[in-house]
C-alpha cells in the first residue's frame, strides 16, 4: 500500500471547489499510466457527510507538472485487490482551504486505517472475477420469511465473523431482529443502507465479516457494499450455506 499528498492541477471539477467542500475521487488519473478506480469512495463520502461536511465527486488528476487556476491537495492512497489489480482512495481540497483540507486528510487518515485484506462471509455466491477486475462476489438475498425463522438462521461452519452487517432499510424491523440475533451471541452487528453508512471504527482489525440482508433488499444493494468493502483491499468472499456465521460470547478465532 502506498499513500501520498501532492499538489494537483485543477480540472472541471476542482475548479468549481467552494471553500469547505473536498472533493472524492471517483478514479485516480495518473499521467502516462493507467487510470485507478476508486471503489471505496463512497465510503469516504459517508464519513465526510456524517461530519457534515460538503463534498463533489470526480475523477482527480495527478499531475504536479501543470498546476491550472485552482490548484488543490490532494491525499490519495493505492492499495492491492485480490485479482492482483489495484484500487485507489482519493480527496482533495482547496491549496487556501485550509479546513478542507484537514477534513480530507483525516477522513482518508480513518479509512486507511481500516484498510486490508479480510473475509466476508456470504449466504450464497458467484464469482466476478476477470483478468485485473476486482475480486468481489454477488450474493443472493437471504431470505427469512418470518421472526421466529430469524431465531435460526443457518450457521453451519464453525469459522466465525468478528463484526456482521446487515445490509437493507436500517430501521426495518427484519434487519433490526437480524442484528439482535448476532449481538446476542456476542458479535458486533450493524444495520446499513448501503456502504455510505459503514464506518472505519467497525472495520479497524476486523478480519472476517459477515453480510447479510433484510428479506426485501435487492440484490444489487448487497452488491455495492461487497464493491466498496472490495476497495479496501483483498477482498476473499466465502458461501456460509444459507445463513452467516457470528461469534458465540467468549469464543475466540
């Protein structure tokens, strides 16, 4: 993993900057190499809006050789994924914006921090995985067609998470009783509406993650948490039956 802070040229997007709001990168444009998708941005985004702090999304240009009207800084970070590509994160601020500037370079600062490899642990699977695409995987929605069924979620392997979430409408009572199940057997559970509501403080030294959904969450929302999680770094995503694995108070890996 690398991290850097340069100076940047403007474009279309810096350019229209106002003081406060920092920039997300959606890809990271390199001059003479390839340009580096930036998956995780989102939940760069939902950090710095939870902070409430004003944000654009675009594509930032590294270039320190051509500095346009508005130069800014920028803080980006490449890190590996597990088809042996590499995903960026990315942020920038006015070069006068001095309280952009710090809010951009802590929030990346957090979500570094939560960067690496990890496993998540999934009802049901198929590989995505081409040449250099990101490794992630789509799951299909675990049903659960009532509240006593919650009560039994499959959890066939003895392998377990150290943090489950449960991706859906955070308020629904499904995804509510999903979360009191996991946190009754001692894991920390979440509720999200998608991965603009995961935190960094959940996934720092978090290994293994278990995700699952409310009975009503489309697929493609499952989907975009494995995509941001999967901009993280190696991202190994494992079937766990029809159900996930939580940790039993006091068990230890």
């Amino acid at each position: 993993m690398t991290a850097t802070v340069a100076t940047i040229r403007a474009g279309k997007r810096t350019d229209r900057l106002t003081t406060g709001t920092v920039l997300i990168a959606d890809e990271l444009v390199c001059p003479g190499r390839d340009t580096i998708p930036c998956p995780a941005s989102v939940l760069l985004e939902g950090e710095l809006r939870r902070r409430g702090v004003p944000t654009a999304r675009g594509a930032l240009h590294l270039d320190t050789a051509e500095l346009g009207s508005r130069p800014a800084v920028a803080f980006t970070a490449v890190l590996p994924t597990a088809c042996g590509g590499q995903a960026g994160l990315g942020v920038a601020a006015g070069l006068h914006d001095r309280s952009g500037r710090l809010a951009a370079g802590i929030a990346l600062a957090d979500w570094l921090s939560a960067a690496q490899s990890r496993t998540v642990l999934l009802a049901r699977r198929r590989p995505r995985c081409a040449g250099n695409e990101r490794a992630f995987e789509i799951v299909e929605r675990v049903l659960v067609r009532s509240a006593a069924d919650i009560e039994h979620v499959d959890m066939p392997d003895p392998r377990d998470s150290d943090l489950v979430l449960v991706a859906g409408l955070a308020n629904s009572a499904h995804s509510r009783r999903l979360v009191e199940t996991a946190r009754r057997r001692g894991t920390p559970a979440y509720p999200i509406n998608g991965p603009e509501d995961i935190r960094p403080s959940w996934l720092s030294g978090v290994d293994t993650v278990g995700l699952t959904a409310g009975a009503a969450t489309p697929g493609a929302q499952v989907d975009e948490v494995l995509e941001a999680l999967g901009g993280l770094g190696p991202l190994q995503v494992t079937s766990r039956g029809t159900g996930f694995a939580v940790r039993s108070k006091g068990r230890r890996p």
